[in-house]
C-alpha cells in the first residue's frame, strides 16, 4: 500500500505539470493559430485543441485526488471517483489525438491548403475579415502571397501593406513596392501546423502513458482494499477456552479399630 502511494504522488506531479503544459500551448496554438487560419478550410481540424484543453482540466482534480488516495486507501468513493476522472481525461485526449489527424492528411497533401489560401487571396479585396486573417497570417509568418510574392499580381497591381511588414498604410496613396519577404506562406504555414501536431501527440501520447499508471494504481488500491476487507469481515477468532478444574471427591477411609 505505501509503494501504490509514492507512485501516485509522483504520477500526481506527472499530471498536474503535463496537464498545465498540454493545455496551455492547446490554448495559446488555437488563439494564435485559428486567428488566421480560419479562411483555409482547416476551422474543424483546428477546434480539436478544445479536446486536448478540456482532457487537460480534468488533469486538476485528478492530481488533488491522487495526493489523498494515500492517506485514504480504503475509501472506495474516492477511488471509483479518481478513476472515473482518469477514464474520462483520457477519453478526450484520446479524441483529440484521433482528430488531430485531419492536419496529418493537410501535411501529406497540401494541394487543398494550397487551393484554400489561393481562394483567400482572391477575396481579400472584398472581404476585410479575410483581408485581416491574411495579413496577420502573412505577418506572423514572415511572408508575402502563397508560393511566392508575385501571386498578389494575379489580384492586385501592388503588394499589401503585411507585404513590407506593415499592419496598414499609414499614409494615404502610400504603397508597398519592394516586398520584405520574397517566400510565399504554404510553406511556413506548413511547417507550422507540422510542428504544431508533432508537439502536441508526443506530449498528448505521454499523458496518456501517465494516466494509464494512475489508473492502474488506482485500481490496484481498490482491489487490495477490498479484499482486505473481505478477510477481515470473514475471518472470526476462536471462543476463548476456559479449563475448570474440581477438586476431586473425598473418597472416605475406613478405619478398623483393632
């Protein structure tokens, strides 16, 4: 029972800085990245971070259980309850893992991420909202068009103000006419979500590793405590046996008088 608990105290710590990791790049990745993304058709690959942030949450209660399974390892609410908790946390990352390969397949055919940015061009002159994602998507990723910077020449007689680093143009008639960046986006948007997948399976697969321990652990404890509890029920002390010891009987002496 005492090695159960260290190994629940420290898989208790496993989760709790594995849960607050996976859930704060989850979160920071779809902020950041759904922002301007969101014009390339990728909206439902990307909302499988909920997922990984909602398998992450379920991570805090699961550690404050942990640390009080060894101090009360014969309460079975408390187990079936961390148990619980760990099935289900594993349920959503697991989810999330299996959903986050609809960007595995963009990786391997990124003709359909191309098409998209391409359609996105073609609307950035008459869509602010698609104007906005793609200047900030070409800002944050350092780039200018989707191949190349001369992709904008098939839309639009000059480049975009994101084009020489710019948010927009300061000055009236002002124009952008020497590119900062001369690398279309398909590429780093590529070797972004490529990075993107890659850290969060590897961390996401090891939670999961942790989280099978836990529940291992956790149901080693329940059984352990069940059947020492059964033994206990089941085994009954003998009656205490108390010898009574008589004096024996007088046996009379007869006597001849001589």
């Amino acid at each position: 029972m005492r090695s159960s608990g260290l190994v629940l105290f420290a898989c208790a710590g496993l989760l709790f800085s594995g849960g607050a990791i996976l859930g704060g790049s989850a979160a920071w990745s779809l902020f950041r990245m759904s922002y301007y993304f969101w014009t390339s058709d990728l909206g439902v690959e990307l909302s499988s971070s909920v997922l990984f942030i909602a398998g992450a949450l379920l991570c805090l209660p699961t550690c404050w259980l942990s640390t009080l399974v060894p101090y009360y390892p014969k309460s079975i609410s408390l187990l079936t309850t961390l148990m619980s908790l760990l099935m289900a946390s594993m349920f959503m990352i697991s989810l999330g893992i299996s959903s986050i390969t609809g960007l595995s397949r963009v990786l391997r055919e990124p003709a359909a991420l191309n098409a998209s940015m391409a359609q996105a061009m073609m609307l950035d002159a008459i869509d602010p909202a698609v104007r906005s994602s793609f200047a900030a998507m070409q800002l944050e990723l350092k780039c200018c068009g989707v191949n190349s910077n001369l992709d904008w020449y098939k839309h639009r007689s000059s480049y975009p103000p994101a084009c020489c680093g710019r948010a927009s143009n300061e000055k009236r008639g002002e124009r952008c006419d020497f590119p900062l960046y001369p690398t279309g986006c398909l590429r780093p948007a590529l070797i972004q979500l490529r990075n993107y997948v890659n850290s969060l399976s590897a961390l996401a697969s090891a939670m999961i590793v942790c989280m099978a321990v836990t529940l291992f652990t956790a149901a080693y404890t329940l059984v352990t405590g069940v059947v020492e509890r059964g033994e206990t029920r089941v085994f009954k002390p003998p009656q205490p046996m108390f010898a009574s010891f008589t004096a024996p009987s007088v046996i009379p002496i007869a006597t001849h008088q001589m």
